[in-house]
C-alpha cells in the first residue's frame, strides 16, 4: 500500500509503502525469474510506489517492513536495480529513505531466523546515514556482534523512531524498551514535538489500538502501546 503525507507544520512530503516481499524463484531450466505466484506483481508496485513518489518530489519514504521475501542477497541486489531504474544511481538526488525490518527480513529460505540477516539488512537500509541520531547497542543474538535495526533520525527536525524489535515476531528486550523511552525523552524535547508536531513510528506489525483488533500483532504489541 501506498500512504502520502503532506504536513501543514512542515514542508517534508511522505510516503509509506511495505510488504513488497521481492524474491527470485528457481526455474526449471535453472535461471531465477523474478517474484512469482500470489507476489508477482511485486516488483511493478515497488517501481509504481517510487515512480510515484518522484514525480510528487516526496522528501522521505519509509519502507516498512518486508521489502523483500528472505535474508538472501540477491533479493535485496533486486530492490537496488528497481530503485536505480527510477531514481538513477546520483545518491545526492535520493529522497531520505528509512527502513524497517519486517517478520521476512529475519528469514532464510526456509522461513527460520539467518544468523547473517541483520548485518544484510543493515548493510542495504543505510542506517547510518547523516540524519541518524541514535542507534540500538543492543546486538542481534544469533550473531553477537550486529546491532539490531532500532533507531531514530530526524529529517529537517521531524522525528522518525524505527522499531525493528529483536526477532522476527517484533519482540521487545528489557534493553532495547529502557533505549526507546531514553530516546522518547529526548525527541520530546525537539521543538517539531513541542510545537504539536507528530512522532513518526515505524513497526511492522499491528498493534493492539490497529483497526485489525489486533490481529496479527507483533509481540511487542503491548510493549510499545505501554511505552507511549
């Protein structure tokens, strides 16, 4: 889905856009093609969402989970070359992209946890960019060494909190919920927040007050509704 923002308190244009869920298959003749079965339109809808946000000059988008299928390179290769073909390969040209990880991020092909899924992840996200602010110290655990995806920026003053939980449900460790009401306490204190504007947070799953009644909610559901 698509969702666009233009706030009468700022000037930045967003977009929201999740669940791509890119991949390859195998084919017979040994080749990969590109997403089949109930995702084949995958990689149409990901070039419509960015056509889309280039022409309106969207400021910010923010991928929201499940960009692509599985923790595998070349699924993620495939979401580069998509970006490229419409934005081109000029980075100073890009809007600010921010990433979240979804439940499919976390998985190999087999839909179990990938020791090396959040180094990828990170990797391509580019969470490390000019307009970060903090980063979660806590590290992915079936590695020891990756900091998980958790963080926040702030673009042109405006409040971005990503909140990518430590697995592949969402949830949500002691250490990584006492870095989040730190971080809340700081971004509260920005003068967008002070001045009515809004905290943009990103989690892939549906929350307890979601018009889905929960369905489907993260584990870390009751986590995040108890901290705002």
């Amino acid at each position: 889905f698509t969702c666009f923002e233009e706030s009468e308190k700022s000037d930045l244009k967003i977009a929201n856009f999740a669940d791509v869920q890119l991949c390859y298959s195998s084919a017979k003749n040994g080749e990969y093609v590109a997403n089949l079965g109930n995702t084949a339109n995958a990689p149409l809808a990901l070039r419509n969402h960015l056509s889309f946000c280039k022409e309106n000059d969207v400021d910010v988008i923010l991928m929201n989970g499940d960009i692509v299928n599985n923790a595998i390179e070349k699924y993620y290769e495939y979401y580069t070359e998509i970006f490229e073909s419409v934005y081109g390969t000029d980075e100073s040209k890009y809007p600010e992209v921010i990433w979240n990880m979804g439940n499919h991020e976390w998985w190999d092909i087999n839909e179990k946890h990938d020791s090396g899924s959040v180094a990828m992840f990170n990797r391509y996200a580019n969470i490390g960019s000019d307009t970060l602010v903090k980063r979660s110290a806590v590290k992915y655990q079936y590695d020891g060494v990756s900091p998980l995806p958790t963080y926040y920026k702030v673009v042109e003053g405006v409040p971005f909190l990503v909140i990518s939980g430590d697995n592949s449900p969402g949830s949500i460790s002691t250490p990584l919920r006492i870095e989040i009401e730190s971080w809340l306490e700081e971004i509260s204190e920005l003068d967008w927040v002070k001045n009515g504007g809004a905290i943009y947070v990103l989690y892939h799953y549906a929350l307890n007050t979601s018009m889905t009644t929960g369905q489907g909610k993260g584990n870390g559901a009751d986590t995040i509704d108890s901290i705002f």
